[in-house]
C-alpha cells in the first residue's frame, strides 16, 4: 500500500489542478458596456495562489458558439485584472465567459472557469423578441414576434433564416412577418436541436442579426434516482437520492414514491433544486418500483438504478461535525478476509488512509474532519489489489479556513453624489499573516434583475465547479449570507459527477500535452526552401518593428526547431522573423508553430441559455441608453453609430501613404517618391535609377553612396534583401521613401546602418501577393491584452467632469485591493442621482488560500 500512496502522490506533485476565477462588476451587460473582472488562479485543494502559469486566457464565446471576444492577460502570482467592450454590434443573447490557462487544457475542459451571462443590445439592434414552440409530429414550429423595443410590430417586413447544427448551416429560407409582426418557422425533426439564425432589416433600415436556441427535444419532466455509491446492494440500507429536472434542464419539486408489491420503502420530496435522498431497505429478489409526482399534478414511472446481490455499498454519515462516518457493506462472497482499504483524498492528494479485513458484512471507518481541508473530497474504498470498489465524494467544511472579511463605512446615512468611504479588514488578530488580495463592486440594487446570490461566486467556484461535472444550478445558494448549506451540499454531492484520478494510469509516466506558460513563447521550424526537409542550426532573429533595436537571437536545432520565450508583449505587435543557413544564405523558409485556444465544446451551462434577451432585459436597457446619452453628451463616450454601407466617390491624393510603416512617421524622410511619379515606369529598377538622391543600382540592388553599401528594403514593414526589389510590380507601389539621415534610419539600430528604402504598397498587402520573400517572415502573434481604467466620478473636484444625470449601473469596481499586514484596506467612491438599496460586493484569497465573500447593503436617498 504504501508502493501506491507513492505512486499516487507523485501523480498527484507532478500534475497539480490550476483553477482560475473571475470576479465579475455585475451580472449581466448591454451592448455598449464594458465587463469589468479580476482573475484569481489557484492551486489545488488548498487555493494557494497560482505561480505555475503567467498567462491566462479569458473568452467571450457568442450565442452560436463562435469566440466573440479572446485575450491573454498576465497573470502575476495568480492575479490579473482585465476587460471586454461590448461592442454596438454585437447579437443580444447568451454569452459564455470562458476563463483557462494552457496547463489546465490538459484535463477536461469542463473544469475551466465557465459562465453564462445575458448580454442584452439595445443600441444597434433595438429589436425584442418573444418566442414561442409547439410541437407538432413531424416539424417543431417557433412562433417569434418582432417589435421595436418600444412594441412598435415589425410588419411585413422580409426574414431569412437560417439553420446551423453542430457548427454547420443545415437549411436556408425566407418568409416574412404578418401583419402583427409574427412569423412562424417549421423545423423538421432531423434539424431538431438547430439554432435559428434571423437576419432583417429593422425600423431605421439597419440589418439586425437575432439568434434562437432550439427548443428542448422532450417536453416534460424527468427524475433520476441514484445510489450512493452506484449501486444498490441487496439485504442492505442503501442511500437513494433524487434528482428532477423541467425541459431545459432546470430543477423542479417532485415528490418519488419508492415501494415493493406489499409495503412503502421510502418518499423523498426534493427541495427547489430538484434534490432529495432517502434511506431505504432492498431485500433478496425483492421486486421495487418508483413514481415520480410534479407540483402539476403530472405523474412519471422512475427507472431505479441497478440492484445488485453481490458487491459493496457505502453509506455515508456528514451529519458529525467532528468526523466522517463511513459504512461499508460487503456481501457474502466478498468477505474474503482480505484488506479493504479506506482512502480519503483529493485528486491524489491522500489525506487519511486506513485499512481492515472483509470479515463482516458491515466496516465502519471514519476520519476526523480536522485532517482535511475545505472542499470537494472523495472517498475510495480499494481492495487488496488496490483497485477501487466503492467511491463517495462530500464535501467537507472546516470554518477556519475561510477568511473572515469585515466591511464599515464612515456614515450611517448617504444621500445622491455623495462620498463613501468603505473600510475593510480581512482575518482576524490571532492570524500571523493578513495579507490579501481583494476585490470589490458596488451596484445599486434597483438596477438587477439577477438573483445575485444564487450567481456563481469565488466560493462556488473554486470550491465546487472545479471539482465536479456538470451543470450546477444556483452555486451561489449554497454559500448564501455568509453561512455554508452542509445538508443541500451533500444532495449535490450525492446527485453530481464528479473529478477524480484515473486509478488505473497511477504510476504511469506521462508528459502533459500542454505546458504551463511563463511568458509567450513564439516557436517555429527552419526549412531548407521549398522543401520539408529541416535546415538545422539556422540563425534565427526576432526583431520587433515598433522598436528595430529591440531584437532577439536563437540557433534552430537539428530537427530545425527553434524559439523565443518566454516574452510578454501588448496586443497588435508586428515582428519580423528572419533566418540565416549556416553559410549565411537566406534560401531558408520559416514555418511558425501556431497555437489554437481551447475548442469551444458543449455548454455545461446550457439550461442557462435563454431566448428573447432583450425583452427580458427591457428596462435595464432603457436604463443603459439613458446613462449612454449623458456620457455621450459629456464627451467620455462615442456615439453608436452603425455603418450600413459606404461608397467612396473621390480620394484626395496623399504625398505618402497612410500604412507607411516608416517608424518615423509617414513622410519623415530624406526623400519621397509617389505613385505618380512611379506611373510610367517598366520597373522599379528604370524608374528609381538616378532619381534618388544618394542612391546607386548595382545587381539590381539599392547601395548607398555613402560607403557603396547595399541598403535596406523594407516592404509593407517587412524586410526583404535588396535585389528582390526586382521582383515587385511597380503599379502596386503607393510610395517610397529614402532614408539616408542618421535622424531618421538611427530608429531601426542596426539594420538601419546602411540607410534604407521604405516600400509602401497602394493597399498595404497588394505587392506582398504578388512576391515571396525568403528566409524572413512578418508575424502578429497575440499579446498582452491592454487595459483601461474604470471611470470613477470626483463630484468633490472643481475641475472634475459632471454628468447632468448620473445613472451609472456598476457605482463602482475597485479590482486591485490588497491588505496591510493588519489585515486592512480601503477605498472610496461617489453614490449616483438614483438612490436606493446599494450593494457592496467583496471577494479575495489572503496568502494562506483563505477564500472569503463578504456583502453588505446600504441606503442612499
């Protein structure tokens, strides 16, 4: 046994779970908003913060399935803040907001940080919708009506639809609207499950894309019954939860009736969530049956999970505060004197092991609560060949490992634009570290439509969906007003899939797929040209084109492999790569190794997934468009405005080209040539040829008379060897550029020594097509998300801009909190023009992995 506990635990250090989190402004957005968030990466059971990954991927996936939105943020010892515009044109639905690092895509993606959000549009697309589903025999037919947000119908208006599953476009149509704005869409049976992809033009001409998610396959109810364990052992109690579900996935209440030919075994009624349990007694070959009844009045036979004669069974005791009970039922044929072991552990992690002889029908083990930490833990009963026979995850809760989080404010009464100061402590004094990373939002309570405190949190997340599969409804009840539901807890655990260790690859030395990233790691391969064969012990360089100065060297290795890392570097960066044989030629091809994110599989949220956003959403979008107007007339934001179509009648001819990539500046040069002067000439060779100043042709290629040196080319921001300067179509030439002025080529460092030739094609990428370049490759890899800074009011700053109506709908968002080794910090804000019910939010992890949430409520009149 102990040979295994070794095994186990080395699988355990050598694949550690990452877990991340984002704390969120609010709960659900408009076009036009902005999501505010701070990622929290974890490690393990115990949520120390992550120093295993710097970099975390946060996506915002669109109601068809497709990355709306994809950045890379820098995670510093586990912490990153961020943001995601919503753009005007955007289609209103359900959004996932998808949060990973590339260690975590070794595991299930499931376990990736995964949450629906409404985003609601009421600026380009200004269109509510109401859907409606009948089924009918051979078709499903959606009824949906179109009407202006303000319930104008879109009458008699054209419609195409289209029908995508499974990421294809199955069917394609027109129809048009009634005379109420109703339109009527009949999906056949083989096309069930399809989304509805609407296109038409609204009241103002502009095209509005509208998504509907298919209707559930199965109209009604359903309820399973599970066995503790997995299944029933006859001749024994057995622990028999419930779980219940509506169509779309949801809980429901039901009332199971379990009963034999001649007596009642068991009536469970479930909770709110669909959840119940019941103890009940299964004798030999005695025959059982469950109905199941809904609030309705419907009724449903249940299929009761497997009765076994031969086997094990568990029933656990969580009701003991100090201990973990656990009984073991063993049948006649299995008490073979052999060891059964008891195993208590997370993932590998082994908390509590022992052990006893199969010498009666019922074991009882426990272990003391106080051993293990607070979360998601299971329990493997093995037998002498270390294999597991019975397993049970429970969820254990040690109070003393939450952070305790305090929050005071400096007045009792508040009233419109005025500053509060918010006071927070976190820990307690009989903590020796109090250091903590924290985060806060504020929001005026009149403004949510969500049920705040049944949305995930960074309790539920981290203690709960990273542990388990599945769609887990209402995360946020079971850590609700600061108090841990420890019975509703064990329903879940007893009716939920959950993550555990593959038993049977323990000891097994495998590499992770994916690396944990400390940087960007740009890669590729050299190849001799034209060919796959590689070209080894190239010289490889990296030069960034905002700065030339700015460049790293490598060597590829024998298989030509070869890489820059790890680098951290902001979105939209331009670098060359350029690559040198040995014999310093450039007959050489540069191959990059791209990366793909994550594939965007099944929403584990699905029952969350709604149709009609917008209408549901109506009066937080008339709210939107009010604060949108006074930060329009204030100048901090642009108007929305949507380009249908735009015809260019005439074009102002420029001296230099708009995409010159001059690092100094369209035009700064020695001298310019433009498309004008360049329009008669056969080639660029004839036309330049005694033309530029300082500039002679020999070979074929630009030299500086300046020590007759070759210069260099540079085409569209690339680097390209000077002769090849031949192979370029003249007619695709906007402008060129001559730079001979240490003033000017002193940007490029080294490569600007000799002067240069700046190549400016007419459309930017039109002369690239029409040339190859060898050995040298531009690239735009992604980089570090940019952040902005949330707009705080200072309404006690003279000079400070004043809206004429605040109607801010996140009051605040404070995402960089950290507390003093006393456990303290603060922070202010200003209340809006609409008073009321205000909600103070607070998350954060101190350096023990503590998690704590705290809320507080206060009025504003």
């Amino acid at each position: 046994m102990q040979e295994v506990l070794a095994k186990v635990s080395h699988t355990a250090e050598h694949n550690p779970q990452e877990k991340i989190y984002l704390h969120l402004d609010k709960f659900s957005y408009t076009a036009g908003e902005t999501i505010w968030f701070k990622a929290y990466a974890t490690i393990g059971i115990q949520n120390l913060f992550s120093n295993l990954s710097n970099l975390g991927y946060v996506e915002l996936i669109d109601p068809s399935g497709r990355v709306f939105s994809s950045q890379k943020i820098p995670l510093i010892n586990g912490i990153g803040i961020g943001d995601i515009s919503l753009i005007d044109t955007l289609t209103a639905g359900s959004y996932r907001l998808r949060a990973y690092t590339n260690w975590m895509r070794n595991y299930d993606d499931s376990y990736f940080y995964d949450r629906t959000i409404q985003i609601s549009n009421g600026r380009a697309d200004n269109i509510q919708t109401e859907t409606a589903v009948s089924y009918a025999e051979k078709e499903d037919i959606y009824t949906i009506s179109l009407k202006s947000l303000s319930g104008v119908p879109l009458s008699k208006i054209p419609v195409r639809y289209e029908l995508i599953k499974d990421g294809e476009s199955v069917s394609r149509k027109r129809t048009n609207t009634n005379e109420e704005g109703i339109l009527k869409i009949e999906v056949d049976k083989k096309h069930q499950g399809a989304l509805i992809k609407l296109r038409f033009e609204n009241l103002e001409k502009m095209t509005v894309n509208k998504i509907i998610r298919p209707a559930p396959a199965v109209a009604k109810n359903s309820v399973q019954l599970l066995a503790e364990g997995g299944k029933i052992l006859a001749g024994n109690l057995n622990n028999i939860a419930v779980k219940s579900i509506n169509p779309q996935g949801l809980g429901v209440k039901s009332k199971v009736l379990i009963k034999s030919p001649t007596d009642t075994l068991a009536f469970i009624e479930t909770n709110e969530l669909g959840m119940g349990s019941s103890y009940i007694f299964v004798g030999d070959n005695m025959p059982i049956s469950a109905t199941a009844t809904f609030d309705d009045g419907t009724t449903q036979d249940v299929i009761l999970p497997e009765i076994v004669s031969e086997g094990y069974s568990i029933i656990v005791n969580t009701k003991n505060k100090q201990r973990i009970v656990s009984q073991i039922n063993v049948s006649n044929q299995y008490m073979d004197q052999k060891e059964l072991y008891f195993v208590v552990h997370h993932l590998g992690q082994v908390y509590f092991v022992s052990k006893q002889k199969a010498s009666k029908n019922e074991l009882v083990f426990n272990v003391d609560r106080a051993k293990l930490p607070t979360g998601v833990i299971t329990i493997s009963i093995l037998n002498s060949q270390f294999e597991p026979v019975v397993e049970r995850v429970v969820f254990n809760y040690q109070e003393g490992d939450n952070l305790p989080l305090a929050i005071s404010l400096d007045k009792a009464n508040y009233k419109t634009r005025d500053r509060v100061q918010v006071n927070i402590e976190a820990g307690t004094n009989q903590d020796s570290i109090r250091l903590s990373a924290l985060s806060a939002s504020v929001l005026n309570l009149s403004k949510i439509k969500d049920d705040y405190q049944g949305a995930p949190n960074i309790l539920s997340a981290l203690l709960l969906s990273t542990d388990l599969k599945g769609f887990i409804e209402n995360p946020g009840y079971y850590f609700k007003d600061d108090k841990v539901k420890e019975h509703e807890l064990d329903q879940l655990m007893l009716t939920q899939g959950w993550r555990n260790i593959d038993w049977d690859s323990i000891g097994l030395q495998t590499k992770p797929k994916f690396e944990a990233e400390k940087g960007i790691k740009l890669a590729g391969y050299t190849k001799k040209l034209g060919r796959k064969a590689a070209e080894p012990n190239a010289k490889v360089q990296l030069i960034s084109t905002k700065n030339f100065m700015d460049f790293l060297d490598t060597t590829s290795n024998e298989e030509g492999y070869f890489d820059f890392g790890y680098l951290l570097f902001p979105d939209s960066i331009k670098f060359l790569v350029s690559a040198r044989t040995q014999k310093d030629k450039r007959n050489i091809d540069i191959i990059m190794d791209t990366k793909s994110s994550a594939p965007v599989l099944a929403n584990r949220n699905a029952p969350l997934e709604i149709n009609d956003v917008n209408s549901r959403f109506l009066e937080q979008i008339r709210q939107s468009k009010q604060f949108f107007a006074q930060l329009e007339q204030g100048g901090l934001m642009e108007k929305s405005i949507v380009i249908e179509e735009v015809v260019v009648t005439a074009t102002a001819q420029k001296k230099v080209a708009d995409n010159s990539s001059n690092l100094n500046g369209p035009g700064n040069a020695d001298q310019v040539i433009t498309a004008e002067e360049l329009s008669t000439c056969p080639t660029l060779e004839m036309c330049l040829a005694g033309r530029l100043m300082g500039v002679t042709w020999q070979g074929g290629a630009p030299y500086n008379t300046r020590g007759n040196v070759p210069m260099q080319v540079v085409l569209d921001g690339m680097f390209i060897e000077p002769e090849e300067i031949s192979m370029i179509n003249v007619m695709d030439i906007e402008s060129i550029e001559v730079l001979r002025n240490v003033n000017y080529t002193a940007i490029y460092g080294m490569n600007g020594g000799n002067g240069l030739l700046i190549l400016t094609s007419k459309t930017g990428a039109s002369a690239m097509r029409s040339f190859v370049p060898r050995g040298i490759l531009t690239i735009q890899p992604q980089g570090i998300s940019a952040t902005k800074t949330f707009y705080k009011p200072q309404y006690d700053v003279d000079d400070a801009v004043k809206l004429s109506r605040d109607l801010r709908t996140t009051i605040h968002w404070e995402p960089g909190l950290v507390s003093d080794n006393k456990g303290k910090t603060k922070f202010d804000f200003f209340t809006s023009d609409e008073g009321g019910k205000y909600l103070i939010l607070l998350e954060g992890i101190d350096l023990s992995g503590r998690i704590g949430r705290k809320l507080i409520e206060f009025e504003v009149k």
